[in-house]
C-alpha cells in the first residue's frame, strides 16, 4: 500500500510541476500572462508541451482504471475522470494543431492537480486507518482464561467459547469479551 501511495504522490509532484507554469502561461483569463513562452516557441505549442507533462503520466492510473471499469460495464469515478480530463486535453490538442478554438490545457491540468491531491490525501487515509486496524488486532491477548463448569482453563483468543462459557482475564492483563443476546461485555468477573 505504501508503494501506492508514494506513486500516486509523484504523481501528483510532476503534475503539480507542470501546471504551475501553465497557470502563468494562462491564469484562466484572470491576469495577463506572468511571462511569455521561452526560445521563441509559441503560446500554443509551449502550453501542449507542459500539459503533456502535466497530463499524460499523472492521469495514467485513471486511464487504466477506466478502461478496466468500461470493459464491465461498470461508470466510476476513474471513467469520471478519464472523460472529464480526457475531453479537455482532447479538444485543447485539436485546437491547437487541427482548428481555430479555446485551449483548456490550464483547466484541465487544474483540474487534475485537484483531483491527484485528493486521491493522494484518500489513499494515505486508507493506508494509515488499515495500520491503525492491523495496531488494535495486535493488542489482543494471546491467551483467554475460560469458565467451565467452574473451573478456569487457558485457551488461545481465536477460540470462541460456546453456550456457557465466558472468557476471564485475571486483574492487569487485556479483557477478553463475552457475548449474551447479540451485545458484547467485558467479563470481569
């Protein structure tokens, strides 16, 4: 999980990388530009050689994802993501080299930046709730003590105890619980 995370992580860097340029190139009619294309490239050609970089390898895993989900048939978010990002990227390609029209490079590479942070943010969350479980499994005592007929005997903790029976731990070590009509409770007795 952890190579997940730090993959969707880079992922999200070089995105992040590309677009700021982007956004200065273009600040989505806010301002004008920040500073003007480097060795005499154009402002087209300039914006489709950053937003590939801000685009093709960070939104790779949706694609995957996507046509994944399409060949069952299934709609998700990584299609979502594919058509939103996929069309913008698209339509700003044939603008700048089949036909006169808006660009949406810095859009879409917004966008996208967005949606890698908050994928980003979700799988470290996931990651860190699956330690947090794997932490609380590891505290469960080894071994139960266990009533029957009156007589205490030690057993492993994965062993349930059946009708009658109730799991004792001595005072000082981790309680065992008891279950009676569906509700769990600690058995100190």
């Amino acid at each position: 999980m952890d190579e997940v995370v730090r993959d969707m992580r880079n992922r999200f860097i070089v995105s992040l990388i590309f677009t700021i340029p982007i956004f200065a190139l273009d600040p989505m009619g806010l301002a004008p530009p920040l500073f003007e294309p480097p060795f005499g490239l154009s402002m087209n050609i300039t914006m489709f050689i950053l937003a590939n970089g801000a685009i093709l390898y960070p939104v790779w895993p949706f694609v995957a994802a996507a046509v994944r989900a399409l060949r069952n048939g299934v709609l998700n978010m990584a299609v979502l993501v594919l058509l939103s990002v996929g069309t913008g990227y698209l339509f700003s390609v044939g603008s700048t080299f089949l036909f006169d029209g808006q660009q949406f490079y810095e859009a879409v590479a917004v966008l996208l930046v967005f949606i890698l942070l908050g994928h980003w943010l979700e799988m470290r969350a996931r990651a860190g709730a699956s330690a947090a479980i794997r932490t609380l499994l590891d505290l469960a005592p080894p071994k139960a003590t266990i009533l029957r007929g009156g007589q205490e005997i030690e057993v492993a903790t994965f062993v349930r105890g059946g009708n009658g029976r109730h799991r004792r731990s001595p005072a000082g070590q981790q309680a065992a619980c008891r279950r009676r009509g569906g509700r769990r409770r600690v058995d100190d007795r």
